[in-house]
C-alpha cells in the first residue's frame, strides 16, 4: 500500500511532468533554430500549430514565443511591436507566477524553478524594450523592472545550487523531500543554463550603460560585473537551453559591434574578432546558414577593415533573408553607411531610402540620410523636398535622433541643401558611427581628398568649416598622422563658440575626445584623461551625447584598469598604418571624472588649457587647408 501510494503521489506525476518538459524543451529549441534560419513569423507559426485548439501553451512555449517577438522589437526598433510584446510577455510572466504560487503544489520543483527562470525572463524584457523608448521616465520604470530581474536571478541561482548533485547528498532532508530534489537535480544543468542567461544579460546591460541611466539604476541599489555577465552567457551559449541561440546573438553583438563601438579595448579594434569567429565556428552548420549569422560575419569583416568582403557578407545576407525583412534592414543599414564611405551616392540613396519607406523605427532619421545622399549625388531639387517634408514624419519629438534631424532640417527652411552640404553631413553621420576606423589607409585618403575639395569657399561658415576640420583630424589619425591632426583638431577648438552658438556642441566634444586619443597613442596618460574627461563632462545636452559619453567612459576605464596614468611608453595602437594591436580590456569600474559646467566661460577656459599644453602645434597655421 505504501509503496502504490507513493508512486502514485510523486514518481508518476514526476515522469509524466518529465515527458511533458522535454517535449516543450524540444520545441522549444526548434522554433528557436526556425526563427534564425527562416525568421520571425515562420518561428511563431511552429509554436502555435503545436497546441491544439482550445489549450492554452505551457509556460515555456510562451516564453519562447517572448524571446522571438523580443529578437524581431530589437532588430526594427517598431513602437508597435515593442508594446504588442511587452503586453505578451507580462501575460506570460502572469502564466508563470501562478505555477510558482500554487498552493497545491501539482508542479514538480525542476517546473517551479523553470518558470521562476520565465518570470525574470519576462521581467528582463520588459526592461529592455521599456529603454528603447528613451525618455526619462522609461529610464525610471526600465531601471526599476531591471532592479526586479536581477533580484528574481539571484533568487534562481540560489535555488538551483541547492539542487546540485554534488550537495544533495550531502543534505539532511526527509523522504518527501528528498524525492523531489534528486528528480529535481537531474534539470540541474540545463536550470543552470537557463538561469545563466538573464543573470548574464542583465549584468552585461548595466556594465555598459551611459552615466545618465548608470546613475539612474545605481540609485536603485544595484551594480554589474562583465567578468561574471560574460561566463554566464558563454555558459547558457554553449548548453542544449532553448536560451543557447540568444546567449550567442548577445556575445556575437558584444564581441562583434559593442567592443569596438564603445572603444572597450582601447584603439585596439581587432580585439573581439578571435571570440566573434569561435563563437560563429561552435555554432555549426545550421546557424552559419543564418541570413542573421551572416550579417555578424559582415561585421567581423568590417572589424578587419575587409570592406570588400564586409559588403559581400551583407549583400549575401540580403539575398537570403527573403521574407525575413527585419534581418534585411540591419544588413541595409550597413550598405548605406559602407556607400557612403565610398561616396557611392546614389547607392547609399537607394539603401535608405528603403528603410524610410519598409521601417517604422526613426523615419525622419531615414528621411534625413535619404536627403543628404540625394544632395550629394546631385539631386539637390529632390533632396531639398525630402528636407523640408522631415518635420511631418517625425512621429516621437522626445527621441535624440528625431531632435537632430528637426534642427538640421530647420536649418535649411530659408537656405537650399547644396551637393557639398550633403557630402559634409553625410560623411559626419557615418564618422560618429564610427565607420571611419574600419577603412584601410588608401580609402582615408580617398575619403580626405573629397572633404579637401569641397573645403575653403564652399564652406558656409566657421561651424560647418569646424565639421570639415574635425572630420579630417580624425582621418590622420586613422592614418598615423598624428602631428598634423592634432593642428586640425585644435583648428576646430577654435571654432568651437561658433558651434556652440549653432547647438552642434558635438563638433568640439568629439575633435576634444580626438586630442584625448592622440595624447593616449603619446603615453601623455594625465593630458589623456584630462581631454577625454572634458570631452564627457564640457558639453551637454545635445544629440548624440550618449554615443560619445559611453566611448569617453570606456576608454577611461580602459585606462584606469591597465594602470595608465602619469607620462609613459605610448602602447602600440590597431591603426591603419601598422595593424599592431594593444592589451585587451577586462571589466573595469566606472571612472567618475570631475564634472564641468558647460558655460561660455568654463568652455573657452578648457579650450585655453588644451591650447597652452606644452608641445602643442598652433591651430592658427590651418585655417583653410593647405596642400
């Protein structure tokens, strides 16, 4: 009698719950592996056609279900899609917490702890898709969802150790309970796995944050450790969880887009391609056929300055993302910018012009590049009417992107768009997203020599001419012309009032953060951290503040962890001229510079101090560029 009861009790609803997970884990990997080789709604088809009509998907399913329609918000940036997938997964998070509440305990523990495993998923989503909306109250409520994550990962970790194999044994525990965990522990990898996942994101996300949001969420309570962020993605990365292939699109983006983006190995942009190729290469056959897969090899390309190869990769990845449309886009955007390096106008026209009219996500953004391509190619006519249509599309006022371009467009409200006008701003987008560290040194040439000759008269005015000046400073330095780019650069810091005036504080931070780099490749560490400090702290409040924000902190930090300070050995840099590499950098805490108010007088104060450096070249000497 003992023994019927006890089967009956645990061991049959055990096996029949076993079976039942194993399906769903089954299923759940293979509309994951669908969703990256065929794409977004053929992967939720798959989920939906295996429940019968009338029942209701498991918790597991729908969390599935979640990260596809998360992956497809992130990649089309769609209001729509974004609040139609946070509704989702809350409802799936609800699905999730009723399992863990229920008194009657139907569920065995290896279930409850999977769907405590769902709930952060959920609430992590959440988190994420509440940033993209870039206000300051998002900011608050995406902090305190991703303070609530955290907590629910802790608690999971805590809880699957305790079903370790290693320590059950060892646990004093009474018969009951002891059935349930030894059933429980035999998931203990693949909860490990699961829950390795949100653990790893959440911290990876916070390591990488502005200080504006950093800040935000350390009020909260709560900080980030990459290190740890970084094992547990790798752990979830290489694991059977249906989690695997997200864990590895997270590294793939990290590795492949942030750490050379963000400056997080100093000038050293070879650094993630080793982890980028390993991690493509363990991911077999199946994903290296990925439209998606093949956009990231496009992008190790790039990190390679293989443009050739690059416009290959994503060219190919069109080809094959059919009707995968938000995988086609992200390999658009990557044309447009590559044509726009190669001044191949009309190309670059066409690239963004389909994603103003097939994306949701900025069209004004889209609208703007469209007509600065149109003008430089020479369509000044149409160009002009796409400007002066920018402020009727423009949907969210309160996004930095939009506010640029409705600065920009108004502008040109009583003035024409020039052919020369469209090649300066063209050629700005594509330096502060950074596609000029990714060319050789002939195409810096090629590049140089098209702003040299729209430089001198048809230059409007001392801003526009500070644009032109910064642009080619960068272009030396990429091109170890150091000596002559700092001239440039400090010919821009002149002009930096004139820009201020205009509210393109972003000319003078930028050509403030090149002086900081230029010092760095001199081992001037002091002067470096001086520069990058006020490139941060000088200027606020305009556009693209967050971009160079979180590149001036990370190279900060680079400096502080590889104890770069006083005045030593310049290290060798990644640049174009000699393709050495230097150290790579490890997690390392935020640098929290002296924080300088951005007035007129504290402005010209600073340029004054950078200018009256010893060993500085007088900016004077350039004005309009000599031969």
């Amino acid at each position: 009698h003992l023994v019927t009861h006890q089967l009956t009790r645990v061991v049959v609803p055990f096996v029949m719950a076993c079976s039942l997970a194993a399906q769903d884990d089954s299923a759940a990997c293979q509309a994951m592996d669908v969703m990256f080789t065929e794409g977004v709604v053929p992967a939720e088809n798959f989920l939906i056609k295996l429940v019968p009509k009338g029942h209701e998907m498991s918790p597991k399913l729908s969390c599935t279900v979640g990260y596809v329609r998360f992956v497809k918000a992130l990649m089309t940036w769609d209001e729509d899609v974004i609040e139609e997938t946070i509704k989702q997964v809350k409802t799936v998070e609800d699905q999730a917490t009723v399992v863990i509440k229920n008194k009657k305990k139907q569920a065995t523990l290896a279930q409850q702890l999977d769907c405590q495993i769902i709930e952060g998923d959920c609430t992590l989503i959440r988190a994420i898709l509440t940033f993209t909306k870039m206000t300051l109250t998002a900011y608050v409520k995406a902090g305190y969802l991703l303070r609530s994550a955290s907590k629910i990962y802790d608690k999971c970790c805590k809880a699957v150790e305790k079903i370790n194999p290693e320590t059950v044994a060892k646990r004093k525990m009474n018969s009951s309970e002891r059935a349930a965990v030894q059933a429980a522990s035999e998931h203990y990898l693949a909860l490990q796995a699961s829950a390795s996942m949100g653990f790893g994101l959440v911290n990876l996300m916070m390591s990488l944050m502005p200080d504006k949001i950093l800040a935000i969420v350390k009020l909260l309570g709560f900080g980030a450790d990459r290190e740890a962020a970084l094992q547990a993605l790798e752990l979830c990365s290489s694991s059977r969880d249906m989690r695997s292939p997200i864990a590895k699109l997270v590294l793939l983006w990290y590795h492949g887009i942030a750490r050379s983006s963000l400056g997080l190995d100093g000038d050293n942009l070879e650094a993630g391609i080793p982890d980028s190729q390993r991690i493509m290469t363990e991911a077999g056959e199946v994903y290296l056929k990925s439209p998606l897969f093949l956009y990231f090899s496009g992008r190790v390309a790039y990190l390679k300055r293989d443009t050739e190869l690059a416009l290959s990769c994503f060219l190919k990845s069109v080809e094959l993302s059919g009707q995968q449309r938000e995988v086609k886009h992200i390999n658009m955007y990557e044309l447009g910018f590559i044509y726009i390096t190669r001044r191949q106008w009309k190309d670059a026209a066409d690239a963004f012009y389909m994603l103003k009219t097939e994306t949701r996500w900025s069209t004004g953004y889209y609208s703007y590049i469209f007509a600065l391509c149109l003008a430089a190619s020479g369509d000044v006519t149409a160009a002009n009417a796409e400007l002066h249509n920018i402020p009727s599309v423009v949907k969210n006022k309160n996004s930095n992107y939009e506010k640029l371009v409705l600065r920009r467009s108004a502008m040109y409200k009583d003035r024409t768009l020039q052919q020369n006008d469209g090649v300066l701003y063209a050629l700005e987008l594509a330096y502060q997203w950074n596609q000029f560290t990714y060319l050789k040194r002939d195409q810096c040439q090629e590049v140089l020599t098209t702003l040299r000759a729209i430089h001198g008269d048809t230059i409007r005015d001392r801003c526009m001419e500070a644009v032109s000046l910064g642009l080619q400073g960068s272009l030396m330095i990429q091109m170890e012309n150091v000596e002559e780019a700092e001239r440039y650069l400090r010919a821009v810091l002149e002009r930096a009032h004139d820009c201020v005036a205009k509210k393109e504080h972003q000319v003078p931070a930028y050509a403030t953060f090149e002086i900081g780099l230029i010092y760095l490749r001199r081992g001037q560490y002091e002067r470096a951290k001086n520069a990058l400090s006020k490139a941060k702290n000088m200027y606020k409040d305009y556009e693209v503040e967050n971009r160079l924000d979180a590149k001036a902190r990370a190279m900060l930090n680079y400096m502080k962890h590889n104890g770069l300070s006083g005045t030593g050995i310049p290290r060798s840099s990644s640049s174009v001229a000699n393709g050495k590499s230097s150290p790579s950098l490890a997690p390392a805490q935020t640098v929290r510079p002296t924080v300088v108010k951005s007035s007129q007088e504290d402005i010209g104060s600073a340029i004054a101090e950078l200018e009256n450096e010893e060993g500085s070249q007088p900016a004077a000497e350039v004005g309009v560029v000599a031969d």
